[in-house]
C-alpha cells in the first residue's frame, strides 16, 4: 500500500506471514495449500483485469481445517467508501478466492464509474459457508458473525468511522449480514447501506422489524433475478423471509447499454460470448452498476 497507515501494516504483517506459509506448502494440509494457491493467484499482478488495482492481503488464517480469508482491492486508509462483499453457499478461500477477489474488483470499477475517486472493496471470505443442505439453517451464520463484527470493529478502530461503509451479500451471505447487523447496537462501525442479492432469506423476526438491522431504512436494498429458483427454494425450505427493504432492477436497460441477469450465480459471463447469460456481479449489467450506486450512498437506476 502506498502510505504507512495501520491496514498497510496489517497488510505488511498479512504478506510476510503469507510468504511464509508459502515456504512450507508442502507440509500444509490440502484445503490450506488450496487456499494458498489462490490467494497467491488474487495477489499477483496480471491475473486478471488489468484495469483492477493491486491487491491486498487483510488475512489468511489457516488455525481451522477451514481457511479464512479476506483480501481487499484499494486502499483501505484512504478510501472514501468501503464496501464489505460477503459471499454464500460454497463459496469459500479454498476454492473462489480468486473468483471472489476479481468481483471485488468489478465492483471497484463500476463504483469508479459513478463517481467515487476512492472506493474500496472487501473480498471477505472470514466464515465457513454451508453446503445446500446446511444452507437451510442458520448455524453458518451464527458462527460467522463474531469473525465479521471483529472485522468490522477492527476498521472502525483504524479508520475512525470517516469513509461511507456499506455491505453487499449474495444469497446466504444476506442471512449472515442480516444476523451481524442485528447483534451491532452501539457499535463504532456505522454501516451506512445494505444491498442483498438473490438473497436466501433472513431470520422472521429480522425481516418484521428492519429497524434492527441498524441500517438507515432508506439505504436497504434487495434484488432478485428472473429464474433465480435457489433463493426462492432457499427462503421457502428455511422459512427465512426477504428483508422487506426497497427492490432494485437488475433487468437490462437497452437505452443505457447495460444487460440484464438471470439465475442465481454472481458471475455467469463467458469471455467472447455475448450472448452467455449474466450474473449478479458481472461487468456490463445494471445489477452491478446498482449496485456500485447503492454501495456508495447514491440511489440506483430505476
């Protein structure tokens, strides 16, 4: 990072026990080495857009069976939005982190686009997300927001609640936001606005009083694309409702040259076919746009 504020030494710190974890690759366990091959993959320069800034290294935490990770693309000291990117069922470090990293990246861009000189964007995969079956209960949630509010704290104490600070979840990552918000009163770490996407469902009694969520009303969002049949099966089989916040578009909008999306993944874009479908976090489509809006205190597209 270019200046010597605290997330460049937590980062510094981050990398140099990354490097040497990578010295002893071959004693780690598979899911670890599998985790620290992509981080090295997110990391490196050239491995994806070229237009993405450098990533950063937040943590990689190898303690469990389950890796943890988080990796931010930005600068996290001088930022003047801070979006948290939460990510659901089976995305995990071990086998998405750089898939995760470059949607951050994507969402940098496209926040870029609206307006903002300098965003930021959390890759956070700091929780063991569940499979389909355990997707139907909360316990994955429950277990990950104490990860998630440490995080949150943490960037309260390095940035003193100065830059516009938002989350943005996909699928069963909204039940996990919705479940770290609530457990966030008298918090030093305003979240400021809330966007959910193909959302799986939050607990009832969340959904009956968002007030709880300590999320200015106003700045609550949720979508839902056409034929996205997991997180209607995924609501209907948990009995978790939607948050009953404002909707937002993520259909095309020919006239603004942006596509729409369809089914329930983040990312469904094939290089070289305009025609394959698009998913919640991909280049080009109004989802995204809205959601870089949203992320950054604006009002998304009609």
């Amino acid at each position: 990072m270019p200046n010597h504020g605290g997330y460049a030494r937590l980062s510094a710190d981050a990398e140099a026990r990354f490097e040497a974890l990578c010295a002893i690759r071959g004693r780690l366990r598979r899911s670890h080495r599998q985790a620290l091959d992509g981080t090295a993959h997110a990391l490196r320069a050239g491995s994806m857009d070229p237009a993405i800034p450098g990533r950063h290294l937040l943590y990689l935490d190898l303690s469990a069976r389950e890796p943890l990770a988080a990796i931010v693309v930005g600068d996290l000291d001088t930022a003047t939005h801070v979006t948290w990117q939460l990510s659901g069922t089976g995305i995990r470090a071990r086998n998405a982190l750089w898939g995760s990293v470059r949607e951050a990246g994507q969402l940098y861009l496209e926040q870029r686009k609206v307006g903002v000189e300098e965003p930021a964007v959390v890759a956070w995969l700091g929780y063991r997300s569940p499979n389909m079956l355990s997707a139907l209960l909360n316990g994955s949630a429950h277990r990950g927001v104490e990860i998630l509010e440490r995080d949150l704290e943490t960037f309260a104490a390095l940035r003193h609640g100065e830059p516009y600070l938002a989350l943005e979840a996909h699928s069963y990552a909204a039940t996990l936001a919705a479940q770290a918000l609530d457990s966030r009163a008298g918090s030093t770490a305003f979240v400021q606005a809330l966007a959910t996407i193909g959302s799986a469902g939050i607990p009832r009694q969340l959904s009956r009083d968002p007030s709880r969520l300590n999320v200015p009303a106003d700045h609550i969002y949720e979508a839902i694309a056409v034929r996205d049949r997991l997180a209607w099966w995924g609501r209907l089989l948990s009995g978790r409702k939607l948050i009953a916040g404002h909707s937002f578009s993520v259909a095309g909008r020919p006239d603004l040259g942006l596509l729409g999306v369809s089914g329930h993944n983040t990312s469904q874009m094939t290089p070289g076919n305009p025609g394959a479908p698009r998913g919640y976090r991909d280049p080009g489509t109004t989802s995204l746009r809205n959601l870089a809006l949203i992320t950054t205190g604006q009002k998304p597209l009609g």
